[in-house]
C-alpha cells in the first residue's frame, strides 16, 4: 500500500478537505504524488508564464487557500505516458464521486468524456466543482 511522502503531505494539506480526503483515499491503491495543492503568486505566475497555466495570480483555483485545485500525478512520472494520466484520472474522478465529491479533471475540462477535444490538456489537474 502507497503512502505519500511529506513533500506530497506537506502540499496537499494547503488544498480544501474536501481533495485532501479523495486523494488520500486514492494514493491507498494508486501510487501518487502531489505536485501542487495552494500556489503563491508568484508561483502561480511563473505557471502562467512557462504555458503550464492559462490563469495569473489570483485566478486559478490552485490560489485559493486552502486550494481548490490539486495537481497530482501518477508515480513514478512519465511524462510521455498519457494513457497512464488518463487511467489515473478515471481513477481519481470515480473515486472522488463515491464519496459524494464532484470533481473536474484537466484532460476534460468540459466533462463530456471526450479526452482529445481540450484546447489546452493539462492532465496533472483536479480541482472541485462548484
């Protein structure tokens, strides 16, 4: 069974308990890491800057704290292996909804289940219903 480093704990207790419950129910059966949970203006600006982000600082849900957006990835991380981003997500998002939680997923922004109709994929990110 997976367990979080502190890195990853440190990250996700700045995001909303709400994410922090999915995601600690998830990294029991799907080893993962937390890449991002709160992001400070000037992190969130540098995401905005090298394309990682569409959002500037205080825009993005990732600005809120706690943070209404979780950025986490399979582990270890392929970066090339979409398919693996995408099962992970299923996994998350299924997740999240057993436990009542509604989640978007940014390798389907629209929800429709389309994986390929993004004008901008970005597959590490989760953030919460409104």
């Amino acid at each position: 069974m997976a367990k979080f480093s502190d890195r990853s704990n440190r990250k996700l207790q700045t995001a909303h308990p709400d994410l922090r419950k999915v995601f600690e129910e998830v990294v029991g059966f799907f080893d993962c890491t937390i890449l991002f949970g709160h992001r400070d203006e000037e992190t969130q600006n540098e995401a905005f800057a090298t394309g990682a982000s569409t959002k500037k600082w205080p825009d993005s849900n990732h600005n809120a704290l706690p943070s209404l957006a979780v950025d986490a990835a399979p582990y270890p991380i392929d970066w090339k292996d979409r398919e693996r981003f995408t099962y992970f997500a299923g996994q998350v998002v299924a997740t999240a909804r057993s436990m009542g939680i509604e989640l978007r997923w940014g390798g389907d922004w629209d929800g429709d289940t389309e994986v390929k109709d993004n004008g901008f994929d970005d597959l590490v990110h989760f953030e919460l219903r409104p």
